[in-house]
C-alpha cells in the first residue's frame, strides 16, 4: 500500500470516498477525518489536509520497485489528482473550489 495526504483538496457535495481507475490499479481518494480543520486552514489562506489517497500496491520482494510502477503507471499521482478536481499543489495558488 502507498498513500498520500492531499492539501486544499475541495470537491463539490465533499464525498467520504472516491475511487480513480488508472492502469496500475485503482487509487482510493478519501476525506481525513480532521477534515473540519483543514477546510478552516484553507478559509484561512492556509494550506491544509483534506483527503489521503492510497493504492493497493504490493510491498512484497520488490516493493520500491512496485511503488515506482505505479505511480508512473498512473501517469503520477499530481495528473490523478488533477483529473479528479482541477488540484494544484498549494503553493501553486489560492485556495479554490472546483
């Protein structure tokens, strides 16, 4: 399994979960649990944690290996990201909705 945290992340009806297919497998996109705190973060022009993302890699005998597979698989988790909601690394910009 590798995961990720996900900032300034706001999708509209803000869903508990998401599943993105990419050809390595399907990412699971879901809302932490201090997800109050990070929407407040963000109202206050900072950044903050809104979803962890996660794939079900195998970490078996070639583990490293397998993460790299699939994060180039997918096309790198910044273009799965930006497929889901129009995501931008924080620092790129303002906090928006989308």
């Amino acid at each position: 399994m590798i995961g990720f945290r996900v900032v300034n992340l706001l999708i509209p009806e803000e869903p508990q979960t998401l599943y993105v297919r990419t050809p390595s497998g399907t990412w699971e996109l879901e809302k932490v649990h201090d997800y109050a705190n990070g929407i407040r973060a963000i109202q206050n022009s900072q950044c903050g944690i809104t979803y962890s993302i996660e794939h079900p890699v195998s970490l078996g005998t070639d583990g490293a290996a397998a993460c790299d597979e699939a994060i180039d698989r997918s096309s790198g988790t910044r273009r799965i990201l930006a497929a889901v909601a129009g995501w931008r690394p924080c620092s790129a910009a303002a906090p928006r909705t989308v």
